[in-house]
C-alpha cells in the first residue's frame, strides 16, 4: 500500500467516524418483503415503500415472496431490511416452529408498526353448490403459495377438520382465473379485506362468498392462540347477505434487532404519521392506528418504535417492551 493510499484510507476512516451513528446506520436502498402478486401484502407494501422512500429518504423497494413465513427467513438471513408477517408465523418462527426453518428460533425479531387482521376467506363457484367448508371434501381448492399464511394454515386447520380436499398452491391472481376457468371448485385464502382477488371475482363470476361455523370457529381459536375471532362486515363484498364469520390473525411489519433505534424510529414514525396517504394505497391501511401496536402480544418492540409510542403516550405492555438482542 502506498504512502498516498494509506492517507486516503484514513481520511476516509476519520471521515467516516466522525458522522453521526444514526448516518452510518441508514443503508443506501432497503427492500420489504410482501407476497405473491394480487393480495393486499403486495399493494401494502408498495404504499410502505414508497412512503418511507419519500420520507425516510432512503430508496425502499418491494421483494415479492411466497408470504409470512419466507419473509422471515429472509428477514433473519439479512436479505430484506423489512418484513411483512402475521402473528402466526411470528410465533412459529421466535418458538423455532416455522415450516421453512424448523428448530431456528428467531430470538432477535423485532415489531415496528401493526398493520391490519387478516381475515381468513372463503370462496366457490356457485355452480359447484359450496356454501360451507364441509363441503370441500373431494373438491380441488386453492390454498394460494404453500408458504404464505393461507397455504400453512388451510393445510393444517382442513385436516384437523376430516376434510380431504385436493389442494392447489400458487399465487393467489393465478388461482383466481383458474377458478374463473373452473379448474379449481372454491379457493381458501387469507388477506386483508377486502380482497382484490375475490372482489375481481365476484364481478365477473357467479361466485358464494362464505363464513365459518362456530363450532369451527371455537375449534381453531382453542388450538391456535394467536388465532382471533373475526367478523367481515357486511357491504366488504357484493354477494353476501350478511356479515361473515371468520377468524383472523393480525399483521406486523417487523425488522431484525440489528436496525439502528434511528432508523426503526424513523420509518415508525413515517409510516403512523402517514396514515392518509397508505390508506390511499389500500384501505386495511386504515389500521395503522398507534394503539393498535397493543394488538401485539408477543413480539418485542424495536427500541426506536417504542420511543415513537412513548411520545406518543402509549404504554408498552412488559409483554413486549424492548428487548436486547439474543
């Protein structure tokens, strides 16, 4: 190494020290993980990625996923500096449960901002006579991506049921004309309502959209925790008569420990305060609500989101109050 290399090797070093940590932490570009095309994830977050590009200022981009599940693995392999998940997969992946990486307890996993329930749905042709999920027996159904949160779930909670359907898994657009086409009888999904792809269907098939019977909705809730009982109201879809029951999981937008306080301050704050504008992009943005962080039962808070609801008066729960990296 030259006498002139070594200086500007220093110089820069010296430079480079002398900025701000909350500087040396801000990456050039990040990514958010969302889903397979056609759900409300992929809409979602383009809305989140280009409200913290605007905001944060720093060029935030979407990498579509097969889902939750995926998108932690990611998260956790420092390939995505965000991640949309549910609270299902959330506590699969802390407990070391999650389907993609069975026994890797995620311990560093950290909550930002709540996004909305999602309601888990149901949907058939009405040429096919379903109008409940006991009648998926023997039928061909689409699940959407086998690892997004509809895939893993539908699979576990219809064989639990006795119900041996034949499952389809894809993209949730692709399935959608592939019922339109009938080459699938009904689709089980779950997404934020109301769902693009089931409003695109209801408009131009003859189509039942259905809910869940108690007994169901009793037997999911008691054997899935982080499960809660969900109503969609009625008016979300054209078909229905009256509301629906359904159960749901609530969503999350998570980061790993290793995110600067600064910056998870900074998007938190972006986002919570940019409420209009996501509620633009889609309206389960409606959700982003700074009390709704107590939707949150398990999942630590990232210390910079927690310093946002602590200014804004939001008492942390010990239950997730921040935590130290693991």
């Amino acid at each position: 190494m030259t006498i002139t290399t070594r200086f500007i090797t220093a110089a820069a070093l010296a430079a480079a020290t002398a900025l701000p940590a909350s500087a040396q932490d801000r990456p050039a570009s990040m990514t958010i993980s969302t889903a397979s095309p056609g759900g409300v994830y992929a809409i979602y977050g383009e809305g989140v990625a280009q409200l913290v590009s605007d905001v944060v200022g720093i060029p935030t981009s979407t990498r579509q996923t097969q889902g939750p599940a995926q998108n932690l693995v990611l998260l956790k392999g420092a390939q995505t500096e965000l991640a949309m998940t549910t609270s299902g997969p959330a506590f699969e992946a802390m407990e070391g449960k999650l389907e993609l990486a069975p026994g890797d307890t995620y311990g560093d996993l950290r909550v930002l901002f709540a996004m909305y329930p999602t309601p888990f749905q149901m949907i058939a042709l009405e040429s096919s006579g379903i109008t409940a999920l006991d009648q998926l027996d023997g039928k061909r159904v689409g699940a959407g991506p086998r690892a997004g949160t509809g895939g893993t779930y539908w699979t576990r909670w219809l064989g639990n049921m006795g119900i041996d359907a034949s499952l389809q898994y894809g993209g949730i657009g692709d399935q959608a004309s592939q019922l339109a086409d009938g080459r699938l009888d009904a689709i089980v999904t779950a997404g934020g309502i109301p769902h693009p792809s089931l409003s695109e269907l209801e408009n131009t098939q003859d189509v039942t959209i259905f809910g869940m019977s108690d007994e169901t909705l009793e037997g999911i809730m008691e054997a899935n925790p982080y499960a809660v009982e969900f109503t969609i109201p009625k008016g979300t879809y054209k078909t229905p008569e009256g509301d629906l029951a359904t159960v749901a999981m609530w969503n999350f937008v998570v980061a790993d420990a290793s995110m600067s306080d600064d910056l998870a301050y900074e998007i938190t704050k972006a986002v919570l305060e940019g409420n209009d504008r996501m509620v633009s992009t889609h309206s389960a943005a409606k959700g982003i609500l700074a009390e709704n962080i107590l939707k949150d039962t398990f999942i630590p808070l990232h210390p910079g989101a927690a310093r946002y609801y602590q200014e804004l008066g939001v008492e942390i729960p010990d239950a997730i109050a921040p935590a130290g990296k693991n």
